[in-house]
C-alpha cells in the first residue's frame, strides 16, 4: 500500500461529545467543594474557560465536565499555557469582558507566564486560576512535592494585580468572586489565584457558606 493511499484513508469524522452522557436528568446539589467552584463560575457569567488539562486542578476540571455539564463555562482546551493564557487573552478583548483561565501549578505558571505578561501591558481583565498543593505536606504524593512552592505565585506577582492562595473552601470561593472585581476594576488587567488540590476535592459541608456573587459586598 503506497503512502498517498494509507493518507487517504484517514479518518475525517471526527465525532465528540461536547457534553457528557449518561448523567442523571437533574444536576444534583454539589458534593465537593470543586463543584461549587464550578458553580460558582457560573454565576460570575464566565462562558467559557481556557484550559491545558493538569492534575493540580483535577478536583476543578472534573466538576466543571461532569458537575456543571461542560457549559456555563464551556472548556475550550489548548496544547499549551501560554496558548490558553493567550485565546483567553483574546477573547477578553474581542468579547470586551473579563476571561478565565486555569494554569497546572509551577510548571504550567512558568509555561503561561508569557501570557499574563502580555495581559498585564494590555491591560486585560483575566481571572487565571492555578492549581496548587496540597498545601498540607501530609497529604502530598511523591510528584507533588516537585509542583508546590510557597508562594505559587512568586514568579509572576510583579505583572498580576493580586494574587491569593485561600486556606479553605470558603476562603478560596470569596478569592475567586473578589479577583473578577480586582481583574475589571480600572486600569483591568490579569489576576491570579491559587486552588488548593486538596481543598477542591474536600466534601461539602454545612460549614461551606454559598456564595451569590451579584450581592453589593461582592
């Protein structure tokens, strides 16, 4: 068989799920606190989130394809973080709104740095969230104590707004609502907050206070 002929029989249906199936009719309430941050997105109108997937946000990733349907955000993925800090970049431009990106800790933070740079002179409002930990040693594997730094955010705090790196479930939904406000309040520009793997994949309690982020104090 010649190569023009193996070429020609590449596949050119390239069917997919945009959301997922076989999930119950009714979302159920969250259970973990990665499904109120997934939530909580959703309220803050964010359509869509660009993303490089990362194991230091698993807890958020999964939440937002299987909590909240993939839609309200919608997950555009990229093949790199500068690629996603820059479509997310972009996007907040042509769309004249505040955009979200989720970075993989260290690792991801130095790939995308780039991009935050770039928001930063351009002065565009983006809420980059990273993952992060386990803060507490106790509950780190091997790989993670090689993605964990005190603080996560060192590298890039000279061109962001803010950063924060929330202790708790409640603290870390109040960092996100507060960061969009900080990200669109004049002169815009880019802000970071580091999710906690170990908080994003914590059961929700009575103790977690829902968030509404069209409240006045918000």
């Amino acid at each position: 068989m010649g190569l023009r002929q193996k070429m020609n029989d590449t596949p050119t249906d390239f069917s997919h799920h945009e959301t997922p199936v076989n999930l119950p009719a009714n979302r159920a309430e969250p259970e973990y606190v990665s499904d109120a941050m997934a939530e909580l997105l959703g309220k803050m109108n964010f359509d869509y989130v660009f993303l490089l997937p990362g194991a230091s946000y698993r807890g958020l990733h999964d939440s937002l394809v299987n909590h909240n349907r993939n839609l309200d955000p919608k997950i555009i993925l990229a093949t790199s973080e500068l690629s996603a800090a820059s479509m997310a970049h972009g996007y907040a431009k042509a769309a004249d709104k505040p955009a979200l990106c989720i970075l993989h800790d260290l690792v991801g933070l130095m790939n995308g740095s780039m991009g935050l740079y770039n928001a930063y002179c351009d002065r565009t409002p983006i809420l980059f969230l990273g993952g992060a930990g386990p803060l507490d040693p106790d509950q780190r594997r091997f790989i993670e104590w090689n993605h964990s730094a005190s603080t996560q955010a060192d590298i890039i705090k000279d061109w962001v707004k803010w950063t924060d790196e929330p202790p708790t479930g409640n603290a870390t939904l109040k960092s996100i609502v507060r960061g969009k406000a900080i990200a669109e309040t004049y002169p815009p520009g880019p802000v970071y907050v580091s999710i906690d793997t170990h908080i994003q994949e914590q059961p929700v309690d009575e103790t977690l206070e829902p968030i509404d982020p069209a409240l006045p104090r918000y």
